[in-house]
C-alpha cells in the first residue's frame, strides 16, 4: 500500500481512471471486467498474452505487454496483484507521481460490500475445489453468482464470472493475510496447516490470522468450519460467536451418512442437525473430497439454498482445472495433472490414487518454493514413498531465491528408488522410458510439472 491516504473505495466509482498491473492473472482479470462494470476507465498491462488478456481487450479494455511507467497514462489509482513487487516501473512511476497503489485484496474486499451474500471459500488446502463446487451449487439454484475462483472450472470455462445476483463467491488465500482485507458474510475455513511459512512464523501465527479472518464475518452472518481438522478448531476456539461445523469423523452440524461407491461414483446423504438435507451423487474421487463437498453444502445451507441445489450442482461436477484433471493416455497408461503442493495434498491424492484399479502410481512430483521444501522436508519424504515410482522435478522457484542450499535431489536421497531430474524434459524423458500399459502417470505441482505430462501426450 502505497500514496494511499484515503480507502480504495473512495476511487471505486463512476468516471474514475484505474490501471491494473498484472491485469492478465486470475483474479485480476474478473477484478478488471468488474470495475469496468461499476463505470470505471479500466486500462492495465501484463507480462505476457493470453486468453484473460484477449477477452479483456474484447471487452474494450486496453491492456499493454510489458511493464513501462508510460502505461499508466493519466489513471487516477492503480492496483497490483500480489506477484507485482515495489520495483516494477509502473509501481515506482506511480510513487514518482503521487498516484495511490493498492493491493488486489483491498479491491475485493470493497466489491465484496456491495454483495449481500459475500462466501469466502479459506484453508490452506481444498480452496479451489470447494469453491468450484459451491459455484455448481449457486449456478444450480439460479442464484447468477460472481465468481472468482483459483483454477480454471469446466462449467464456467474460466476461473471466474461476472453476475448480477446478490451473492459473490471467492477463494481466499491467507498468504500475506490477504483475505483480512475482505468482508466476508460466510467465512469457511477448510483446514489450518503449517505452510507459507517464508511468510507466518508458525502453525500457531496462520492459527491466528484465520482466526482474524473469521472475526471479520459480522452479526447476522456465519462462519463455518471443519470439525475434523484440529488447526481449524484450535484457531476458532472461544471465538464468541457459533461456528457451523461440517465434518465425517467428529461430531458436527453437518455431515455424511451411507457413504459408498457405486459406478465410480462417491454416494451420501448430507445431514445438517440430524435431519436430511441432501441426497449427492459425487463424480469425483477421494475422502477429502467428500469432507470438500460437506462444506459447499454448509455453505449452500447456511445461506438459504435447498439441498435440491447441492444435488443437482454436486451430480455433474468432475473438479477444477489441475484437480486430478485428466489430460490423456500414454502407451497404456493413464496421465492426470494435479496441482497438490502441500504434504497434506500429497498424501491425499497419493492415497486417493493408491485405490484406484491401476497397477501403479507413477509420480513425477515438482516441489514449489524452496521455504516450503525445506520446512516441510520430513514431510514431503514420507508421502513421496506412497507412490510405485516417483520422480522429482528440481523445486519450482516462485517468488524465491534459493537461500536455504536445498534442491529436489536432497528429497531423492531420502526415498528409496525415486529419481532426480534437474528439469521439465528429463521428467519427461523419465515417463517415457518407465510407463506401461495399466499405470496411473501423475504431474504433480503448484509450477510447470503439467508441462512435463502435456509433452509425454505429443508423441
């Protein structure tokens, strides 16, 4: 925040000129086509083009490629997205020029109170499934939802959508506490681990800023949380207000019964306080996805929905973008992508993956950020020995630089049988020479793995 003395909202109106750098990301893009909406002249630039940016400029957005103080022009504020640092020309040139600076959360949070119903979908994994299924269910029940979501969703073709309904839906990350700029009217809160630890001290710092995030929800709305996870309920404890919980093995407000597979399908009946709520047939795979699908249905419940709109929106939802998508076959083998980053995410795709009629689970795993991989290293070594056969791209660098000394093969040394490989097209080189007929290829990472598996695909 910077050249900022008065709120964000006091610029967010009619006639005013706004320049958004970074425009072309995911939640930039909807954020641009929004402010656009509310009146606003809305320029912006991007380091590279894409889709988001051709549609932008269908829209009559003008956006520049590259980064130049020029392209500010003559905007009233500007608006960065998280990845944009204070060195970038068009941030320095609009500190040269006394132009306020805000950060992409305080825009969103000042659109998000002009939502009756703002859902905001928390957790430090689970974010972009569960918010992909609760925009199933609002598209489900008519209610014309604004979405803006992490990932890519089939049913929207975009990661986002502009509606006219009262109700917002949207992922928010707890990275650099970005969502305590928020105002939410349902906070969810899927899980509390130990991760963006380059940012938070400790599993008891993130315990805290969740914490403050679900004090943000004001009287009359709902925070909703998972009853079986411990950090979620450590960090809500003596909160001083009710917290509607989902869960599948404590005690909850909401949760699942007759759980079974039938046709590759999960089948359960949601109950909230006992009674009958819904009736879900569950394309997709996995226990976490169940508990991810219990808490789109609390979030549906808990803002009037009927549990005829979780059926029909649960029924034919198949993931988000990156969410063990299905990319194509190889030989005989199966390729999915998957964007899992975190031990925790690791440990449920792999177990997920591990129940599935393949004769093995071939892994290609690229670590992200050189702070996660060495926080969580004993971690990570355990859940890579889950997999038949893993082979570990070098870590994804993000953000970072690597000032800790650590590489992927300091994994490899520590799991039996994996195989390091220093980039993208030894993976690759990998796969090919290892797959057969009945095996289950997975890329798996928050950087450019999927790369790896789309190249596999071109022979």
């Amino acid at each position: 925040m910077m050249n900022n003395p008065k709120p964000i909202s006091a610029y967010m109106v009619p006639g005013k000129q706004v320049h958004l750098v970074g425009i072309g990301g995911v939640s930039m893009a909807p954020l641009a086509e929004i402010l656009l909406g509310m009146g606003l002249a809305v320029h912006g630039s991007d380091i590279h083009q894409s889709e988001a940016v051709a549609h932008l400029r269908s829209a009559g957005i003008h956006v520049d490629i590259g980064h130049s103080a020029e392209n500010l022009g003559e905007c009233d504020f500007v608006i960065r997205t998280a990845a944009v640092h204070d060195n970038n020309p068009e941030i320095s040139g609009a500190v040269t020029r006394g132009i306020p600076v805000y950060e992409r959360a305080q825009a969103l949070g000042a659109i998000m109170r002009r939502y009756p119903n703002a859902l905001c979908i928390s957790g430090t994994h689970g974010k972009t499934t569960t918010t992909s299924m609760c925009t199933h269910i609002f598209m489900a029940a008519e209610a014309d939802p604004t979405v803006m979501i992490g990932g890519t969703l089939p049913l929207l073709n975009s990661a986002y959508r502009v509606g006219n309904g009262d109700t917002m839906i949207l992922e928010s990350c707890e990275y650099c506490n970005s969502f305590l700029s928020f105002y939410p009217t349902v906070a969810v809160i899927l899980n509390v681990e130990e991760d963006h630890l380059d940012f938070f001290k400790d599993l008891e710092d993130i315990e805290h800023s969740f914490r403050r995030f679900a004090q943000l929800v004001p009287d009359g709305g709902r925070v909703v949380a998972n009853a079986d996870n411990d950090g979620a309920m450590a960090a809500l404890k003596n909160l001083g207000r009710p917290v509607f919980t989902f869960g599948l093995e404590r005690t909850a407000h909401c949760t699942a019964e007759n759980l079974r597979e039938e046709g590759g399908k999960q089948l359960f009946d949601v109950t909230v306080y006992g009674k009958p709520y819904a009736s879900v047939s569950l394309p997709v795979h996995g226990r976490h996805n169940v508990s991810n699908a219990l808490a789109a249905a609390s979030a549906a419940y808990v803002l009037g929905l009927p549990g005829s709109a979780v059926e029909r929106g649960l029924v034919d939802f198949t993931g988000a973008g990156r969410r063990f998508e299905r990319k194509g076959a190889f030989h005989g083998a199966d390729v999915y992508d998957d964007y899992a980053h975190h031990p925790d995410e690791l440990h449920a795709l792999l177990s997920m993956a591990k129940d599935l009629p393949y004769k093995r689970v071939v892994l290609a795993f690229q670590p992200h950020t050189y702070s996660r991989t060495a926080k969580l290293f004993d971690r990570f070594v355990e859940e890579l020995k889950l997999a038949d056969a893993a082979i570990v791209a070098e870590i994804y660098a993000a953000r970072e630089t690597n000032t800790v000394g650590i590489s992927s093969g300091d994994l490899c040394k520590k799991v039996p049988g994996s195989i390091y490989c220093s980039n993208l097209e030894q993976v690759t080189d990998r796969l090919r020479a290892i797959a057969q007929p009945g095996d289950l290829i997975l890329t798996v990472g928050a950087g450019d793995i999927y790369r790896a598996g789309e190249a596999l695909l071109k022979e």
